[in-house]
C-alpha cells in the first residue's frame, strides 16, 4: 500500500501554510473584536494542520481563462509589503486546480472569476479543520451577490481593488470579514485584475459540505 504524501513532503506547500498564519497574526484587526476574534481562530486552525502534518493530495492542475490575468496579479502584489507571501504561492502555481464551483456558471462569469482552494476537505492539504484558498477576479468583475451558510469568511486582498457592496474600496493588504449568512457582492476595479486570499471558519459539517459554490439571495 502506497504510503499518504504528507505536508512535509511538499516544502512549498509548508510555507504557504506558515506564511498564511503569520499574515493573519500581523493583520491589524482595525479595532474589531470580532475580527479579531476570527484572525486568533484562523491562526490557530492553521497551527492543528501543520503540527498534524496533513495528507496532502494534488487533484489534475487547471486553469480556466481568467488565470490569463494570474501572471499580472501575482506580479502587481510583489510590489506590496506581503511580496513573501506572494513569492510562496507563485511557487506552488503549477500545481493549483482552478474551477468555479457552479453547475451552471452565471452568464458572462466564466471569464471573468475562478477560484483554486489550497487548504481543506477538497485539499490538496486535506483537512476540516480550515478552508483556504484564493481567487482570481478579471478587470471590471461583478460577482453576484451571496451569502455562506454556517461559514465566516475573511478575505486579504493580495492585488488590485475591490469593492464589497459599494461600501468601501479594499486596496492590497485590506481585510474583508462577512459573517455566516451576511450577503455581500462583489465589484473589481476597471483595469487591474483582483487577487484574494479568503479564509472559511466553520464547524466541521459546514466546511464539508462548502465550495466556492454560494448561496445567492435576492436583495
């Protein structure tokens, strides 16, 4: 029988763990309990994953159009203080899966979003301690509007901007925080595409069942 690839196997895949727990230990929580709150719990999932030295399995790697933009994005966040962060997941590119999560994509998003976890049930890095992963938005996206059921979900915006319910504008390094069931909808900036690293906190049964598939509500 074929021993499990386990976490320490793969080097790359360690780093974007640890770089991920240090950006959610130095991320300021701009005076938010809550937020901090979250930031603690993330941290310390991703702790439980690297000391269990997690299964690790690589599905078939895929793109999709928008990963066109990927090369941009990427090089736009190295000019940002998390440049690290960004090297460690430009590293582990080649072995990313990206998808989008709907049985039938809303029409014009296909090319425009997909998304590519890194950490939980799905994996590569299995586990249903945490969700981690990251997604790509092309220029002048509009992801519709949605909510998560049991999941609270953070997300770091790597490169470009974004808007979340014409309530504010999240430039690289910004956190987003949308607690379980909170609708939110999403809007990138003009001529830049978006990258963001999210973060799913939940019970067990919720991770489980989750994908970067949404609940979408009506206003």
């Amino acid at each position: 029988m074929t021993t499990p690839s386990r976490l320490s196997d793969h080097p790359d895949w360690t780093y974007v763990l640890r770089d991920s727990y240090d950006f959610y230990r130095r991320q300021s929580a701009g005076g938010s309990a809550k937020i901090r709150t979250h930031q603690r719990s993330v941290r310390e999932r991703i702790n439980r994953v690297i000391k269990a030295n997690a299964e690790v399995r690589f599905p078939e790697p895929a793109d999709k159009p928008v990963t066109q933009h990927l090369r941009r994005a990427l090089d736009n966040g190295r000019m940002e203080r998390h440049a690290p962060f960004i090297r460690s997941l430009d590293a582990i590119r080649h072995r990313l899966t990206w998808q989008y999560g709907y049985e039938k994509v809303p029409r014009g998003l296909e090319r425009k979003f997909a998304y590519a976890e890194l950490v939980g049930p799905s994996g590569p890095v299995i586990t249903n301690e945490v969700i981690l992963g990251l997604v790509l938005f092309a220029p002048a996206c509009t992801y519709p509007a949605h909510a998560h059921d049991g999941i609270t979900e953070s997300y770091i915006c790597l490169s470009g901007a974004v808007s979340e319910n014409d309530q504010g504008v999240y430039g690289p390094g910004s956190l987003i925080f949308n607690p379980p069931e909170q609708l939110h909808r999403i809007t990138v900036a003009d001529h830049v595409p978006a990258l963001l690293f999210y973060a799913w906190e939940g019970a067990p049964e919720k991770l489980a069942e989750q994908k970067m598939v949404f609940t979408r509500k009506s206003r």
